[in-house]
C-alpha cells in the first residue's frame, strides 16, 4: 500500500483509514496491538497494517469492515494522543489488499499500475459511488465509545456475589494476556477524571483503572463494558473491592 500525501478532503470516504505521526520507538507487534485496541470500539476491524520499512515508519492503515466505521474512527481519535504524539488521521487513497480481494478487484502489484491506468474511469466512478454512500455523521462525545460499539457482556469470568459498591476504582477482567498498561491508559484515558491503570504481572488478564472519583468510573465503566479487545476477550469491568 502505498504511502498517502493528500488530505483527508481529497480523498473519498472508504473503509480504511491512513495514520501518520506515529512514534517510531514503539515495536511493530505492540503498534499494531495497540491500535486495534484502540479503534476497535468502531466497528469490525478487518485488518491493521504497519512496516518496518524506512519508507513507512510512523505510520500504519487501519482497515474496517464499513465505511461508517472509519469514518467515525477519523472523526473521534484526530488528534488523540498515542504513546504522546497526535495522531494524523485521513481516508486511505488507496484500497488495501484485503477490501480488493473481497470484492475482486485485486490484481498483483507488478501489475497494478498498468491496471489502474486501463480502469482509471471506472474507478474514479467508484469512487464517487462510496463517496456518495449513506453515512451517519452523529458520534458521542470527543473520544468516547458510541452506544452501538456496547455489547453486553457474555464470556465465563466469574462475577462476584456481592458486587463492590460504586466507587473510584474499576476492576477490569479478561483481558487478552498480551494487553499493556499503555494500550489500557490509551482506552480509558479517553473519559474525564483518569487517573492510572495498574496490572498485577504475577496474574495477567486482570486491571485495576482509577478515577477520581465515583461518577467518572462510573462513565468510563458504562462506555466501555463489554468493549473487545480481540474477537475472543469481551472487557468485564465491575467496581473494585477496598
């Protein structure tokens, strides 16, 4: 996929979203991780893309399953602060190789530029298609999860008897082993009052996340219940115990 230079304007809406201003310090694996954690709250995510290469550094795609979901994503994270530099968020100019597949416009890229020149009207006219697509230009709030990315809770972790009262502090559980405090901090830091995460190393799967006070876990909590980390590890978050 070739690196995009235009600004988001120029290009129509589709299903991928392009990234740059990344910080180049982070590890591929861990950058990837992270932003799937981090724009999962959209919609479905079909595939996040980054390189090693020189050429790509700082900067990564980011495919979804429907247009609306990327354009929510563009919307909602312009600007949010990932591993402490603003992220720069536009439509991807070009498709990714797993949306061309699907629909069977795919076509090796030794060939490609031959291709795209030969089809160069059809695609400006499919283009103008998604461009003029129906999407829904209502999102809540700066950064927060939209009520249709809530989905309630089903997995196997055991829900104390006698819940916690409400308070400051939120337990979190099933957790996908390989989640960070960062990739955590990015999710919650999202709702006012924020404090800190802490993971136990000795148990991984499990969180606790402070705000500052009650009503604001509270937000954080109803926001992101059931929020999915991977397809497998839907987020159980309950008050914690003092």
């Amino acid at each position: 996929m070739a690196e995009v230079t235009t600004t988001g304007n120029e290009v129509p809406p589709n299903m991928t979203i392009y990234i740059n201003n990344l910080n180049e310090k982070i590890k591929l694996e861990e950058l990837k991780k992270s932003l799937n954690a981090v724009f999962s709250q959209f919609g479905k995510i079909l595939e996040v893309l980054a390189f090693k290469t020189l050429k790509h550094k700082g900067q990564a795609w980011v495919v979804f399953e429907e247009v609306s979901s990327a354009t929510n994503a563009l919307r909602q994270m312009q600007g949010f602060p990932f591993y402490d530099k603003p992220m720069r968020i536009q439509y991807a100019k070009t498709k990714s190789d797993i949306i061309a597949k699907s629909d069977g416009s795919f076509v090796p890229r030794e060939k490609r530029k031959r291709h795209e020149e030969k089809g160069r009207k059809k695609k400006e006219q499919h283009d103008a298609n998604q461009a003029g697509m129906g999407l829904n230009p209502a999102f809540a709030g700066a950064y927060g999860a939209t009520a249709h990315s809530q989905v309630p809770y089903s997995g196997g972790v055991m829900v104390p008897e006698a819940p916690a009262p409400p308070n400051s502090i939120l337990f979190v559980q099933n957790l996908p082993h390989e989640t960070t405090p960062m990739m955590l901090q990015m999710l919650f830091c999202q709702y006012p009052g924020f404090k800190e995460v802490r993971m136990v190393e000795a148990k991984p799967g499990i969180a606790f996340v402070e705000y500052s006070d009650e009503v604001q876990s509270t937000v954080a909590m109803q926001a992101l219940q059931g929020f999915k980390m991977n397809p497998q590890n839907s987020m159980l978050i309950t008050y914690a115990k003092k």
